[in-house]
C-alpha cells in the first residue's frame, strides 16, 4: 500500500484512527472541555494567519534543520505529552519513541502514560524529554526527576496549566471511567475494534505504571481525575523554584499564555516557555495559542515552543512566522499510531515534511524561520 497516495493529511489518518480505537478511548483522545469552544478557536485562528506566495524566485533548496537547546534536530517539530497513551493504542509510547529518535525528533514521555521512563528513556538515545505534572510530595518529586534522569531523559517539560482535573464532559459520556476497568459497555465498544482489543489483550491492562510505586493507598473518585491528579499539586513561582534547582539539565515551562508571565520565567532561569492551551482539554475560555504567540514572542528571548490545533506542516509554519521556535504535536501523532500501527510516525513525520517543502517552495523561502514577519492576520 502507498501510505503517502492514502493518507495524505492529518485528517486522513484521524478518520482512519476513528474507526480502529473504542469510542471510549477516542473520546480521551479527540475531546476538549466545555462546549469545546477552545479546541475550534485554535482551528479558526490558524487559519486566519496567511502568507502572500512569492513569484519568480527560483529553484528554492528547502533546509529544516533546527536548532533548539543546544541540539540540531532534522526537522522543527516533535511529539508532545500525551497522558494514558498506550489507551490509546498499546505500545503506543515505546512506538512514538523510537519513530521519533530515528527521525531526529524529540520525544516527550508524559508522566502519566502507561510506560515508565525506565522502559522509553533507552529508546530515545539518551535524550528524551519527560513530562512532569508535579507532585505534591518532595521525596516523590526528588524520585521522579532521579528516574527521569537515571533512564536517559535531558530535558525536563513542567506543565503548569492544570491547577485543577477539568470536566471533560464528552470523553465522561464515552464511558472511561480512572482507573479503566472492563465495564459491559465498555466490552461491548471493544468488540466493535478487534484489531485494538487483540492487541490491548496482549499487552495486558493499561494502568499509569510510572506512578505504581507511590499509588498503594490512593483511589481515584471523579471519572475524569485519574490517580495523577491525586498526587499533584497547583504550583507556584516558589515550586518552580525548586524544580530549576533540582534539575540540572534544559527545563521547559509548558502551558503558558500570558506575555508578562513569559518575562517572570525568563527572570526565573528557565531555558524555553511552551506555548499552549492544552489543545482546549483544560480551559473552555482560554485563546487560542497562536493568538497568544505573538505577545509572548515580542516579551521574551527565550526559545519558544508551540502546540494546539496544529493539523499540518502549514500550521507548523503558521507558528513559526509569528514567533515559535519549534512546534510540537500530540493527537496528530496518536491519530498516526491508532491508524497505522508502527508505521503510523514515520509515515506522519515524512507527511508533514513534503507539505513543509511545498510550502515553502511557494514563499520562495529556505528556512521556516525565515518566514518572520512575512504572515499577516486576517480579522475574524
């Protein structure tokens, strides 16, 4: 089969996906909360930044190399956190984690997927990227960092945009319920996705195994905060504190959306701030990200990093144009893995190269960041 004449866009292997993964599980991985209001402005906004094509420039050499906390990567944009991925499609981590490395891509385990750093850190090279959702314990949080860096992760990403379990109301209609358990509605969703259930009956329950050690005596109460959520905190600018001093290696601030606190972060040692709204699966009445970037961009010198609502390599440049370093995708890769098993990354990450090339072929242009200051805004 000719992946790349089937599944041509995002969108392709989302449909795809759709029909291979239980309701219940692609109601965890496509909704937002609220009335999801957040989730579609990401989509209207992006596609309100437009560029005017160039004429008559040549044969355009494309180069996507980039750079970022001291490491060349092949291409500018990598694997976001995604919790409870091996739900989503068993083995999903330890797939995206070695796609990713031989792509030259970054690779972000959550700490709330259902592998250990212990068991992706190997897989990435030495230089992973680990999720923190901080926990409220200090010897957890001392363990945790030592496991992440023990196992090979380099780079530390504190989310800091879920104070809070949001609501979550669609994926609560779908039936999963924290932790997973076999439900008869449940079964039944599974039985209509042989190929998902044979391979979730080989690789045994889904369960967040990095979090086993401290879970013993902890039960989750609301259908939507999973064990994770019980033994995290809201942090503070004291907490991040602590953090940059535990952490010897590149830390990211993930979740921020307001100019002046990208400048504190700055003031506070952090080596890059991450752009997002959590795809809208936090806050219905949040902007969208790219709304956001251009502030951020204008407050600070730090590398920035970007996700929500991106679906192709023109949203990548989209984001880049307007002040993004580097971007970072989390459903779109699990709409890979869910629609064509292990060749659903690589597949996805040649995908989005071709489209960055077309693009950029048409802007005459060789390099994304070479498109700052070339997208305009058009009004809503």
């Amino acid at each position: 089969m000719d992946l790349h004449s089937r599944y041509m866009t995002i969108a392709d292997l989302r449909a795809r996906a759709r029909g291979r993964v239980p309701h219940f599980a692609w109601a965890y991985l496509d909704t937002a909360t609220g009335t999801e209001a957040t989730l579609r402005r990401n989509r209207r906004a992006l596609d309100r930044v437009l560029f005017t094509p160039s004429i008559l420039h040549g044969e355009v050499a494309a180069d996507l190399t980039t750079a970022l906390l001291g490491r060349d990567y092949a291409l500018p944009f990598g694997v976001a956190p995604v919790g409870q991925s091996g739900l989503l499609w068993p083995g999903a981590e330890s797939m995206l984690a070695r796609a990713a490395t031989q792509a030259a891509l970054p690779y972000t385990l959550s700490t709330v997927a259902n592998a250990t750093p212990e068991e992706i850190g190997p897989l990435t090279g030495g230089h992973g990227w680990f999720q923190l959702y901080p926990p409220r314990d200090i010897e957890m949080r001392r363990d945790m960092l030592a496991r992440a860096r023990d196992s090979g992760f380099d780079t530390l990403v504190l989310t800091v945009d879920v104070p809070v379990a949001s609501r979550r109301e669609r994926q609560v209609k779908g039936g999963l319920v924290q932790p997973p358990r076999l439900t008869p509605r449940i079964l039944a969703q599974c039985a209509l996705r042989p190929a998902w259930s044979l391979a979730r009956a080989k690789a045994g329950m889904p369960r967040m195994k990095t979090l086993d050690r401290y879970t013993q005596d902890v039960t989750a109460r609301d259908p939507t905060a999973h064990v994770g959520y019980l033994l995290r905190t809201a942090p503070d600018w004291d907490y991040l504190r602590w953090i940059r001093d535990a952490w010897d290696g590149p830390l990211i601030v993930k979740g921020v959306l307001r100019a002046k606190d990208a400048i504190r972060l700055q003031r506070e040692g952090v080596d890059a701030i991450w752009v997002s709204n959590h795809a809208g699966r936090q806050f219905d009445a949040a902007p969208a990200s790219i709304e956001a970037l251009p502030a951020i961009r204008a407050a600070c010198s730090l590398p920035i990093l970007f996700d929500s609502g991106v679906e192709s390599g023109l949203d990548i440049l989209r984001a880049i144009a307007l002040g993004a370093d580097f971007v970072m995708m989390g459903r779109a890769w699990h709409y890979a893995v869910c629609a064509l098993g292990r060749d659903g990354p690589a597949h996805m990450a040649e995908m989005l190269r071709r489209d960055l090339v077309a693009n950029l072929g048409q802007l005459g242009v060789a390099h994304p960041r070479d498109l700052r200051g070339l997208a305009h805004v058009a009004e809503a």
